[in-house]
C-alpha cells in the first residue's frame, strides 16, 4: 500500500495550488490523469478577475454584486465576498510565482472587459491566460520536489470511505494497469468539470465527471448539477472555444442577415452580456431562421479590430481558426455556436472546501474539494467569464490550508487493502468479461447528442423526460458492450469506457435535476416556465442516491449583501 499524509486528485490550477500550501509542513501526492500541464486549466484563454483598478477605478464591492447579478442571485454571498476579497492578492503572489501577464503601457498588469462584469478587471497573458498560470504553478511545485510526489497518467477510481472518514483513494496506473491504493490522511479532489457529457463541448477530453461520481458514488449528494454553462463562441460543429476575449477587446455577433443582434436582447451591454443571455440570443436567432447560411451558426467578427491588435491581444484565437477551419480572422468572420464549456454545480463544499453531506454542513472527515468539481457556490447559476480561473486558485489555496488544519498530526485511518482492491478488480474484470454486441462509441454519440438537443441550452419538461429515458436506456446497453483490447500496458480503452459510465451517471443527474427545476435562471432556461421563480425555486439542489432512484433535497441560499432583484443588462 502506497502511503502519504495528503493525496490531491487532479493537477490543474485548483490541485496545484492546493499541493504548494500543503507541501509547506506535509507529504503530498498529486495524481492526475494525464501529464499535469495538460490539465484543462492550460486551456483557459481570456483572464482572471481582480478588482485591481489598473484602467478604471474598480472595487470588491463592484466585483461582487456583477458575480451574484450573474449568478442570477443563487451564489452562496459569504463564500463570494471572501473570495473577491481575495482576488487582488492572488494575482500579485501569481504575478511573483512568474506568471507572466500583458502589460498596459506603464508598465501595470492590463485588464480587458469581460461578459457581466461592470469594469476592465480581466488580467491575462495574451489569450493564452491558464496557460501561462498553470506553467508557473508547475515550475513552483517541482522546486518544492522534495516533498511533493506527482504521479502522472494514473487514474482514481474510487474513495476509501470508513464511516464517516476520508481515508484514501483506490488508483491504478495506466501505464502498466496496476491498481494500487494510496492511504491518506486526507483527499482533496480537484477534478474539473464535466463538459464532455454533451456533444459540442469545449472541454478537454479529460473533462468526464469521474471525481463527482465517486464522490457520489460514497453517498455524498451533487449540488446544482442542472446549471451548466453554454459558452457563446464555440467553433461551429466542433465546440472549440474562441475565448470571450475576441468580445472583450471588441468583437461583434452578426446574424445571417448581417445584424448585431444582441441589440434586441441585452441594449446596453451587448455582445459583453452574460453568457447566458448571450447564448440563448444566439440559439434564439438560429430558431428563428436568421443563423448564417440558414444554418445553426453565428457569425463572431473580428475584422475592425485590425490585423496588430489581434495579433497582440488574441494571437491563439487566429492560430485556431486558420489551423481547424482555413478562417483567418483578420480577413473573415469565425462561424460559431454555443457550446457546453463549464459545470456550475459539483461536489458541495463550505467556505473553507471541506465536503459537506447536507444543508446543516455535516462534513465528510478527511475530504475537501476545490475547483470547477466543487460547488461552493460563489458562481451559482452562472459563472461570469475569468471567475473561474480565480475559483481554482482562491480556493485550491483555501483547501490546502484547511486541510493542514485537519490532517497536522493526525494518525492514518484503517484501511483493508486487500477489500479495497478487489472493488476495483472487479470493475476491471467485469468490463473484460462483458461480450456483448454493443459499441461503447456509438453509446457514447447517443449520449451527446441527447443531452445537446434535450437538455441544452433551452430545455423543458416533454424533452427532459425524453432524455432520461433515453440515457436510462443508454446505462442499460452499456452493461451489454464490449471491449475489443484486454491486454494490461496502456490500455486507453478501458479507461475510456470507465469514463463512459462516469458521463452517463452524472448526464442522468444533470437531467433529472434540470426537470425538478421549474424555473428559469441563469444557465438553466425552461421554455415551459421561462420566468425565475424566487419563491418557490431560490434554493441549492442537492442529488442524493437511493434505492428508489435520485432523490433531490433542497439547502438554502446564503444571501448577505444583496437581495434578489430583476436582472437585466
Ligand atoms: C477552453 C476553455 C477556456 C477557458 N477559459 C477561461 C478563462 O479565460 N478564464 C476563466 O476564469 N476560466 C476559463 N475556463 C474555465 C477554467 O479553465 C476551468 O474551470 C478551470 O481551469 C478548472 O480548473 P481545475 O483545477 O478545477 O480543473 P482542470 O484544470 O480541469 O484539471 C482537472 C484535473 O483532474 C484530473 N483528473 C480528473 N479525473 C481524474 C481521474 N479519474 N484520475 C486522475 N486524475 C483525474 C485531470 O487529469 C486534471 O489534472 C475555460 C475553460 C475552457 C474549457
């Protein structure tokens, strides 16, 4: 049995912060499935959000109100007011790690604007933001190599759970196939999102709900799985993203006729609404007729900003055009559409990331999550662009201090290894051993396909319950499929099917929770009930696992500062 104080799922922005906090008194390990600056974190292109006031006067304050108002008022208030609080200092202590952000021309950290956000309070490195931040995390990580162990490309499948302590996680090594179990005195997941449960996804392909799962898969409840952000500007059929940065530094959306069409749906902030808004406009004008070419698209110019600034401020935004459709953005206009980009719910968690199993705050012992698996919720239902960035960073730190208040001197939990094992042994053994005629990749289609059409950015209940249905079915062919590769070295498939049944648990979570909710708020839109309903729906959704299938209990909203008001733009 492989043995360290802390063991930290997931090496991207979130876990990362968390391992430097920890590796300052205890040993970590940080396991990840893949190399650790391919976290999706790396993907990230527009900015971080930081109320430092370096092109307009800005403060926390303002911060705040813009997240809750974007958050159509379900953010938990005292979590948010923490962490805006925070922002300024982490940019700095980033900034000192060796992040290397853009420069206004004396020589401060540039801030652009950004969807629902009243100031310039994006800070970024060109457009290649997580990038830059993830590799100067990284580097800090392996000076600290002494104390800090990071196993690359294995895979967590499940949590050592006795009673109501966290006492490790049971891996295996992709590599060779081995599975092993790693004793810790405590767990922090750090897994990212689930974005790959829909077909256009601009999530990476790592992005599969495995650390909610098992969580859930140990009795803890999900919270707010139904709101799940639809990004504006996916590249067209494919979902990759063209960060909102292009509309930040002042691209426009054009309809097929050739209209700025946001003027009819959010007048003073335009293409720089929500993302929300912004999507439902655009998916509301395709409806209509009026995408480009009759098609589901829309049109993201950027011709009037001018070959130097794009080349200064969104280099990577033309590089991706011009490397996966022959569109360079200087001459032309990109075709996009949304596309699922970020899961607004996730594991919930205190103000300090420790892993609660009810509204009363009853911790799981020894378990804390951070990042974009966690719900904390300062982003409730839906997150303003560059605050996510800051959640991973803000909170991996938060979670790496609570969890050397917790596990500083404590003694190891029991753990039978040999039990533990053979749990996962037999996961192995019973997808080997399946014969069936079913194709995994087909299973895998159906089920982005029905999660974009019936439970995407416009939803209700005729097609809700269809897609329920449906993924129910899905599950049921899954235990029918077959593997074609048995062999143990790198076998990619198995994991991929694990990952598979990963995504089809948490698709029918997300469904079943969107059709309980009927209302209309930030990311989650109901046709059949397209108002916000403070009354009977401003509450958390928790999903809790049963013998009689899902079970939704509610938690209450924390509201300080701000109290629910109509939100228009
Ligand atoms: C294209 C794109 C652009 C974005 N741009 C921005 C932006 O400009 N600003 C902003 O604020 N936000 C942005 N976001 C959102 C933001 O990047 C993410 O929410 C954030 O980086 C998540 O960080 P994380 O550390 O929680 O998870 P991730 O960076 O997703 O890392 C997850 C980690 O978990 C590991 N893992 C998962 N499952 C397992 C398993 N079973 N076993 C072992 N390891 C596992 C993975 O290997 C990985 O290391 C963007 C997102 C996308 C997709």
């Amino acid at each position: 049995m492989i043995e360290h104080d802390v063991v930290i799922v997931g090496a991207g922005l979130a876990g990362m912060r968390c391992a430097l906090e920890v590796c300052k008194e205890l040993d970590v390990a940080v396991l990840t499935k893949v190399y650790p600056s391919r976290s999706h974190s790396g993907a990230a292109q527009g900015g971080i959000a930081a109320s430092l006031g370096n092109s307009e006067p800005d403060s926390w304050e303002e911060h705040m109100y813009d997240t809750v108002k974007g958050g159509d008022f379900l953010n938990d208030q005292d979590a948010v007011e923490e962490y805006v609080k925070a922002a300024p200092r982490v940019i700095y202590e980033l900034e000192h790690m060796g992040c290397v952000f853009s420069r206004t021309p004396e020589g401060k950290i540039a801030q652009r604007s950004f969807g629902g956000h009243s100031k310039p309070r994006a800070c970024f490195s060109a457009d290649r933001t997580g990038h830059a931040i993830l590799h100067a995390l990284h580097e800090q990580l392996m000076k600290n190599s002494k104390s800090v162990k990071i196993y690359n490309e294995w895979y967590m499948h499940s949590l050592v759970v006795d009673g109501d302590r966290c006492n490790g996680v049971i891996v295996s090594n992709i590599q060779t196939g081995e599975v092993e179990v790693i004793r810790a005195k405590a767990v922090v997941f750090c897994t990212g999102g689930y974005g790959r449960v829909f077909k256009i996804t601009s999530n990476a392909f790592a992005s599969t709900a495995d650390g909610v799962m098992a969580a859930f898969e140990v009795g803890i409840p999900l919270e707010d799985p139904e709101f799940v952000q639809f990004h504006p500007s996916g590249l067209y059929r494919q979902g990759i993203l063209f960060s909102e940065a292009a509309r930040g530094e002042g691209g426009f959306l054009l309809n097929g006729k050739g209209e700025r069409f946001m003027e009819a749906y959010a007048p003073s902030r335009m293409e720089l609404a929500p993302r929300d808004i912004v999507a439902r406009a655009e998916q509301s004008e395709m409806d209509a007729g009026r995408g480009v070419n009759g098609e589901d698209c829309i049109h993201l110019d950027l011709r009037h900003l001018g070959e130097a600034r794009i080349m200064e401020r969104l280099p990577q935004i033309r590089q991706l055009g011009i490397d996966f459709i022959g569109v360079d953005c200087v001459k032309d206009p990109l075709p996009i559409q949304p596309t699922a980009h970020y899961s607004m719910g996730g594991i919930p968690v205190d103000m300090n990331c420790h892993v609660i199993l009810d509204s009363e705050g009853t911790k799981m012992n020894g378990f804390f999550a951070a990042g974009e698996c966690a719900c904390v919720s300062v982003h409730g239902g839906n997150r303003l662009g560059t605050n996510s960035l800051l959640d991973a960073v803000v909170f991996g730190e938060r979670a790496g201090k609570s969890v050397l208040d917790y596990a500083r001197g404590k003694d190891f939990g029991n753990v039978n290894e040999g039990r533990e094992k053979a749990r996962v042994l037999e996961k192995f053994e019973d997808i080997f051993q399946r014969d069936g005629s079913e194709s995994y990749n087909q299973i895998r289609d159906e089920m982005k396909e029905i999660m974009m059409t019936n439970c995407g950015v416009f939803r209700d209940e005729e097609r809700l319950k269809d897609c329920i249905e449906t993924l129910k079915g899905l599950r049921e062919r899954f235990k029918k499929g077959k593997v074609t590769d048995k062999g143990k070295l790198f076998n990619t498939e198995i994991y991929e099917i694990m990952e598979l049944g990963n995504m089809l648990g948490m698709a029918v979570i997300i469904a079943t929770a969107a059709l309980r909710r009927q209302e209309s708020r930030g990311g989650h839109f109901r046709t059949d009930f397209p108002k916000r309903d403070d009354e009977k729906f401003l509450h958390h959704s928790m999903v809790y696992d049963s013998p009689d299938g899902l079970d939704i209990k509610t938690k209450p909203v924390v509201i300080t500062k701000y109290q629910p008001a109509e939100r228009t733009y």
